[in-house]
C-alpha cells in the first residue's frame, strides 16, 4: 500500500483524457430509473464513471450507499446556523452502519480482482464491523481484525463476532494495532482493507457525489466532518480537486475536519505547528517531532468518541491535501461538546455515535468564531449509527451518578444539560399515571 521508493502511500490517479467522462453531474440521474441494476442501485457504483478503476464486471456490491441528506432545523437552531442551513449526511444507514461500507465495496472489488483469500484491518470497531459483514456477505475472503483491547464499542465489537471474523484484540491501543496489522499482513500477505488502502478512498469520494445529489448538484459553503484516521477527509478533498479539474463543479467547498480533544494530532500539527501539504513537499520532520513528544510523554489518544480515538492518523498527509485543496480548517472540541452535540442530533430525529457527532460540536465551535457564517450552508457527515455504541449515550442520559461518573466523568464530562432521563415508577397503576401527568 505504501511506495517503495519514497514510503508514502499510494494514490489512485486516473487518465481521465482516456476515460469516457460525464459531461453533467446530471447524467448520473438516469440511473435513478435503473435501480434493479446493483451498478445503478448501489449508491457507489452508480458514480463508477468517477472511480473507474474497476470494469463493471468486477464490482463487489452489497447495496450499500443509500443514505440520507436530511435539513435539521433543530440542530440547525443548536449551532447557530439559520433554519435550512445545516444539512446531515446520515451515514448510519449503510448496511453495517457506518460510511465505511463506501469504502469497503471498493476494496473488495479490487481485492477480488487480485484473488486475495483473507483480509485484515486494524480498527477502532467501523472499519472491522464493515470487514466482518462484507466477509460474511459475499463469501470472497476470511476477515481477521484487529481491535485495541477494551478500545472499542460493544455494537460494533458484537458486529464482527456475529459475522464471524477472526478477531484480534491486542493488548494496546488502535494505534499499536495499526503498526501490528500492517507487520502481520505484509509477512503473511494478506489483503490490507485499513485506509492506506487507496481503494477505499475512491469509495468514500462518493458520500460527496451523494451530497451533491441531494443538493441537486450545487456546491455547499462547508463540509464537515470528524477526523480519526483522516480517509474520509482524504477522499473528499479527493473527490472535489476531481470534479474540478473534469470541470463538472465550478466551486469548492472548505473543509473542516474536527479532532476530539483528547486525540487531536492533525489539530496540533496544522493549526498549531503550522504544517501544511506545500506542494506535496510535507515537513516531516515536523510531524516525527510531534509523535516523539508524545512517547517521551507517554501521551495516548483518549476520548469518549473511541472511533476516532487515533493519534497517528495513516492519512494525514492525505488529509492536508484536502485541506489545501478545499481551503479548510481543523478544530478540536471536547467530550463535552461532543456528547451535548450527540443529544441534540438525536432529539432532532437521527441517532448517531458519539464520533460522528464531533461534526456537528465543530460547527457550533466555527459559528461562535464566525469562521463559518450564520447564513452558510453547511453538511456535517454523521459518520456512524447511534446504536453503535449506546453505553456512551445511556451513560449521558441515566439517572445513576455511578454509571454517569465510571464512563463520563472520568473523561472530564461535568454535565448532561440535554439530558432525557428516565422516571422510575411503583408498579402500581396511579403511580404510573400521575408521573405521567406530572412529566408529559
Ligand atoms: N466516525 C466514525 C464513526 C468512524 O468509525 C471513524 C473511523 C471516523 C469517524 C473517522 O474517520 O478515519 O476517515 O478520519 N473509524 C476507523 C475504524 C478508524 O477503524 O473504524 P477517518
């Protein structure tokens, strides 16, 4: 996955003078009346014309993509933005319930094409439970994955049981499995599905050909979104220098991508220690001082939004990339925020994991520094299902200050100022009714 010559990773770059390309980002909606055709359904695949790498035979689809660009006035009103304005990108509903399911299609059509029999990923629980269900699915390779011990979410860890994955857990931190997976599957040669893989990056571009869509192909003011191992705002940055260099949008957005406090490398190396793509010309030097500052401080990556609990982001040069290419801007925001943020995501009718809701704190963040304006159409991609990780959310709603302090408080959680907690009644039937009365 990695160059030999100068160890960076791959980059899928297309010849697109010799591809036959759309003229319109309208004429992907002739696909629309096609949806028995799982090229045409899947909402990968009906953008192949933009990821061509693979011919059509060889695409691995299980329907993934058909998820949902939703207005939320509620949330909207939470961060400061006009009514209409903010729009979520609700991930949560591909078939594993994260917007890894993008990524994984295109892995496997290029690890089917290369006959590769097993497949390996480290993960902080989306990745592995995307690996597990494809494994499952399509029955083309055994999935084996690697999790930090204790690191990730019970939804997504019982994901890749019941889908029968070799499961790994490695007495460690995502970011020690990284380096372990990376070691095991070069020695064993087995296919590598993490976002080093460039194919999965090709995949994931399509989450922004999908809000495009749903915008009815005008360009929005911002996307935003949460930043772990920085592939999903790789592959946006990706998506849109394409769409702009084939001429089929004529703006970009800016780009923000949001860190969790507790594990904010690419928020202390970009807008802190000033480190940016230059040309491709990245300082290294820069980025090998910060993660020796971090071993000699024993400093691991700790937030209540494990899925993006990673301090050695594989993706970051990528990632600047993107945000030189979208003029964009990191920020990090606490657990806090993110689980307030989490609330209100859910009490305006979706339901997401605590990751995903650092788009939406970040947003809040960028409106109080007037970095994004109240009128600015905003998309935060709501990366992952709320049921996903529900100790997270039942900890932020209960009643019992043991349960609250053990998961919450010990991450610097003071308050739950959202909080819907449930009434204990008697079983008995005045009871019941008069609590009713008395809350509703
Ligand atoms: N949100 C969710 C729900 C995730 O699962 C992840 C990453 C991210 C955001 C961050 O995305 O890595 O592209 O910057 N999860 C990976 C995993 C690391 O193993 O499932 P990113």
């Amino acid at each position: 996955m990695a160059c030999d010559v100068c160890g960076n990773l791959l980059d899928v770059v297309y010849d697109w003078d010799r591809l036959d390309v759309p003229e319109t980002l309208r004429f992907f909606e002739q696909k629309w009346s096609r949806r028995w055709d799982p090229l045409c359904f899947s909402g990968i695949w009906r953008f192949i014309d933009l990821l061509p790498f693979a011919p059509r035979e060889a695409v691995v689809t299980i329907g993934e993509g058909q998820t949902l660009l939703l207005p939320s006035p509620r949330v909207a009103e939470f961060v400061g933005l006009s009514g209409g304005q903010l729009h979520l990108q609700f991930e949560g509903m591909n078939p594993s319930g994260s917007f890894k399911d993008n990524g994984m299609s295109a892995a496997f059509t290029h690890a089917r094409s290369i006959g590769a029999k097993r497949a390996a990923c480290a993960s902080t629980g989306n990745t592995s439970a995307s690996l597990a269900l494809y494994c499952a699915a399509t029955g083309l390779m055994r999935a084996i994955i690697f999790v930090g011990s204790g690191k990730i979410s019970y939804g997504k860890l019982s994901q890749a049981l019941d889908h029968g994955a070799l499961t790994v857990q490695i007495a460690g931190d995502f970011d020690d499995a990284m380096q372990r997976v990376k070691e095991v599957t070069s020695q064993l040669g087995i296919y590598l599905v993490n976002s080093v893989n460039p194919f999965r990056l090709e995949g994931q571009k399509t989450i922004m050909y999908r809000v495009l869509e749903a915008l009815r192909w005008e360009v929005p003011d911002w996307i935003v979104v949460p930043g772990g191992n920085l592939g999903n705002s790789s592959a946006f940055g990706k998506a849109f220098a394409e769409l702009r260099q084939l001429g089929l949008i004529d703006r970009l957005p800016r780009l923000a991508v949001i860190n969790a406090a507790g594990a904010s490398t690419l928020y202390e190396l970009y807008e802190r220690r000033g480190l940016r793509w230059n040309g491709g010309a990245v300082d290294d030097e820069l980025i090998q001082q910060y993660y020796d500052q971090l071993d000699a401080e024993h400093r691991r990556a700790s937030t209540i939004a494990s899925a993006i609990e990673i301090n050695r982001p594989v993706n970051l040069k990528k990632c600047l990339r993107a945000l030189d290419v979208c003029d964009g801007v990191v920020r990090q925001v606490t657990d806090q925020q993110i689980l307030d943020a989490k609330a209100q995501v859910g009490a305006g009718g979706l339901g997401c994991e605590p990751a995903s809701a650092a788009s939406v704190a970040g947003i809040k963040q960028l409106r109080q520094e007037g970095v994004i304006g109240a009128g600015d159409r905003v998309v935060a991609i709501l990366t992952g299902h709320q049921l996903k990780d529900p100790t997270a959310t039942i900890a932020y709603h209960t009643t019992d200050q043991d349960t609250f302090d053990e998961v919450l408080g010990s991450r610097g959680v003071k308050r739950a100022s959202f909080a819907n907690r449930a009434i204990a009644v008697a079983n008995d039937l005045d009871e019941i009714i008069k609590a009713i009365q008395l809350y509703s």
